[in-house]
C-alpha cells in the first residue's frame, strides 16, 4: 500500500472531514478526493470526444470530407512521417 505525505493545510482539512463524522479516517477521504478527482477527469475526457465528434461532423456537413481510397492510410502516414522528419509539430486535437 502506498503512504504519501501531505503538506498540513491538507492534512488538517482532511482530519476536520473525519473528525466530523463524514468520512472513517483520513484514507477513507483521501480516497473520495481521488475518485472525485477521477470522475471530473473522465468527464472532461467525454467532453473532448464530443466535441471532436461535433467537429467532424460539422466538417462533414459543410463538405469539407475526403474520398476514401485503398491508398488513404498510406498516404496519410507517409505526410505524417513527413511531417515529424522536418519537425513540424502534431496539432493538440490530433494526438
């Protein structure tokens, strides 16, 4: 089991949160932070997928699409390996 230290703001927030009943001991509250913390991260993570969707197919209904082809990928990887040789950086909504 892992032990972590916290600094004494943190450490005295979480002792008043146990102290007054809410929580059984401080790991017991560190642990809800965490699984709070985590939901609030899978949430923002939903939020990115949607708008990425939403993007696309905005993208799609002003026709802004290209034609699948067998060759599509190939192509598509051979502009990215360019693109990393010459050091052009990948865009955040890319990766």
């Amino acid at each position: 089991m892992a032990r972590i230290d916290l600094s004494e703001p943190y450490e005295l927030y979480l002792k008043k949160q146990v102290k007054s009943g809410l929580y059984r001991s401080v790991t017991a509250a560190a642990e809800d932070a965490i699984r709070k913390q985590m939901l609030e991260d899978e949430k923002s993570r939903i939020a990115s997928v949607y708008a990425a969707i939403a993007k696309g197919e905005a993208s799609i209904k002003s026709g802004n699409v290209v034609q699948f082809s067998d060759n599509l990928m190939k192509e598509i990887s051979e502009k990215a390996r360019q693109n990393s040789l010459s050091g052009k950086k990948v865009k955040q909504d890319v990766r």
